[in-house]
C-alpha cells in the first residue's frame, strides 16, 4: 500500500486537499466522504485521513481527477479555519448531534450609549451656579455680573483703581488697590501661554 503526498488550503467555508496522483485514472479513483474522514484509494494508493479537525458535509463535497493531481474539496459544516487537516479534540460545534456542548444564550444586544444625550441630560439636570456663588460660573454675562457688584459696592479709590487697571492692561488685569495702581501705568499681563497684540497690528 502506496500512500500519497497531499497538501492543502482552506477558507472558512471549505478545505481544498490536493492529493498527488499524477495520471490517475477517473475510472479507478474512489473517494468516500465521512462526516469526519475522507479516504482516497486508486488501486493499491491509498490516503485515509480521520478523525478530520472538523465535520464536512458529505453532500457537498466532491473532487476532480487531473492529470497530475487530484483535488478533493471537502465543504465544511461549521464556517471557520481549521489549522490542521486532522486533530483528536474536534470542535463541539462541528456536531449537531451527539457530544454537543449546551447551547450558548445569546445575551440580548446593549444599544450603544448616546453620550451627547446623556451630556445634555446631565447639564439641563443641574442647577447652574449663580455669579454669587462662582464669579466664573454662567460665562461672561454671570462674570460681568459680578464686577457689577463689586464695583457698584465699592468706594470712589476702589472703583478708580478697577477701571485704571482695566483700561490700561487691556483687560487683562483688575485692581482694586488704588494706592498701588495711580503710580504707574498698568501693564498687559496676557494669559500664559499667549501673546498680547494691539488691535490691527
């Protein structure tokens, strides 16, 4: 008894086996399919492959005779990439009866979250701090407030300095300490990590 080189390739739906017989006869080649074997005889050439990685489906598979070859197509049952033509530990799947492991409970599919909603929801939820509670709270019109405030409250040297010292740095400085303020000239004191530049320049 010969046994025949072979070599194969595979996608996940099928497992094409080339098994070197080079001017085989059609007439005297057989190939039986087994849910897990496949055996290929030519007179006294012979290959037998079991138990296969896998279970084929032994409808759907078939084979051509060529001239130098000859290509057994086996059509598998569970769609997947085998590695190997045969293994001892075959995949539960691959049964539909028999040794078949529990069926798995498909957990229901979790929509996927709407962050956006879910800002929105958080945002409109909360109470806005007043400009009484955080001068940076509710953005320029809760920070003008505040100065407002501050400056309708306070006396004739503290509202001087506020409006010397903002005028003269451009905004970005507010003093209320007048004493310290009428020396000099207030300087530009921009944010760090920018550059202060006069309007169309």
């Amino acid at each position: 008894m010969t046994t025949l080189r072979h070599e194969f390739y595979e996608t996940d739906e099928k497992l094409t086996l080339s098994v070197f017989d080079k001017g085989a006869d059609p007439a005297n080649v057989q190939v039986t399919f087994g849910h897990r074997s496949v055996t290929y005889e030519n007179g006294d050439k012979k290959l037998h492959l079991e138990p296969l990685k896998g279970q084929i489906d032994t409808e759907k598979s078939d084979y051509t005779v060529g001239k130098f070859k000859v290509e057994i197509r086996l059509v598998k049952v569970v769609p997947g990439r085998w590695g190997a033509l045969v293994g001892d530990s075959p995949d539960p799947l691959a049964f539909p009866t028999g040794n078949v492991s529990p069926p798995r409970t498909e957990q229901p599919h979790k929509p996927r979250k709407n962050w956006d909603a879910v800002t929105a929801e958080i945002l409109s939820s909360e109470k806005s701090p007043s400009s009484s509670d955080d001068p940076n709270a509710g953005g320029d019109a809760a920070v003008n407030d505040f100065f407002q405030k501050l400056y309708a409250d306070a006396d004739e040297d503290t509202r001087r300095a506020m409006l010397k010292s903002y005028q003269e740095s451009g905004g970005t400085t507010l003093s209320t300490n007048w004493e310290e303020v009428q020396k000099s000239k207030v300087e530009v004191k921009p944010p760090e990590g920018s550059e202060w530049k006069k309007w169309g320049v």
